[in-house]
C-alpha cells in the first residue's frame, strides 16, 4: 500500500472546528484525493455530488474547494491519515479509531457520519453495522453510516442515507434559527 511519507501527511488535513454540525469521516484518501490534495477527488467518487443532491451544499463544489465546507458547518477526517489506498490496502494497524474519538471529544460535533461500513465498523466497534442513523451516540455525537460514494462501491449504492444525514443536519440549523 502507499504510504504518505511523514512530510507529506497533512497534505490534506482534517477539516475540523468546534461545533460543526456534521463531520464525515472516511477511512483513507485514495490515491487520486492524494494527488490532487482534496477530499473525494476521484472523479467517479459521488460524495459531492451527492452532497448537492440531499442538500448539504447550496451548490456542486468542486473537491479543491473542501475548505469551503467549514462555513457550512460540515468537517472532513479520515480514520488512517498516514496511509494511501482503497481500504483492502489499508494496514489494520494503520487505522487510528482512538484518534477519531480523540477529535470527537475535542471538537464536539453534532453528528458524525461515516462514508463507508468498514469506516463505520472500525470506529464503532460493530461488525456489520446498518446503513443510517446508529443507535447509540459516539463521543457526544450522532453517527450515520453512509453507503459508500466511491466508484467501486456502486453496487452497494443507496442515497437514502445520505438523505438521512442531511436532514439531520436541516433541523439542527431550523433549530438554532428558531432559538436566534
């Protein structure tokens, strides 16, 4: 598997703020997000237009503009931040779910949502965990496992996660409108 060197390993840093109202959180970046120093860059990766189509964003962004995520309340981490690959090349050892409850706890988000199962899995300590909104909260914070928006997982593919997710997130904001 890639590794990305020591220097090279914040080339795309976790997007996180206190009090965001989701973060989402996949395993690795792959080797296309690596190179083009963004979030979900591979261009058959659905992740942003999926975050158009549920409502998320209020238009497509392009993976370069990731940061712009903040404004929204949204953040982006990955559980392996030293390795580069599809997750069969990820080293077990490599995935640091202790530093995901870690940035939990510091950042308290309201949800956090995860773009993969075995993301999901690794973080929450559930074998086979279903799609949607989990039972018990992680760290404070809401989880949804999401279907996974990469290319290869498209056989696996269903939005209404997604969709569950975003909901989550317009009520939260209905909300604190209400409460201003």
């Amino acid at each position: 598997m890639p590794r990305a060197s020591s220097r090279n390993s914040h080339l795309v840093p976790d997007l996180l703020a206190p009090g965001l109202d989701l973060v989402f959180c996949g395993t690795a970046l792959g080797p296309a997000s690596f190179k083009a120093r963004a979030y979900y860059a591979n261009p058959g990766n659905s992740f942003w237009p999926t975050l158009f189509a549920v409502g998320l964003t209020p238009e497509r962004l392009a993976p370069q503009r990731y940061p712009e995520l903040l404004a929204l309340g949204i953040g982006l981490t990955d559980l392996n931040k030293t390795e580069v690959g599809s997750d069969h090349q990820l080293t077990p050892a490599a995935m640091d779910a202790k530093a995901l409850h870690a940035k939990l706890r510091k950042f308290r988000p309201a949800a956090i949502a995860f773009t993969s199962k075995n993301a999901a899995s690794l973080a929450l300590g559930i074998k086979a965990p279903a799609y949607g909104r989990q039972v018990a909260l992680l760290e404070g914070a809401v989880p949804f496992v999401l279907a996974s928006p990469s290319g290869r997982a498209r056989s696996f593919w269903t939005i209404e996660p997604w969709r569950e997710a975003a909901t989550f997130v317009a009520e939260r904001r209905k909300a604190r409108e209400r409460a201003a």
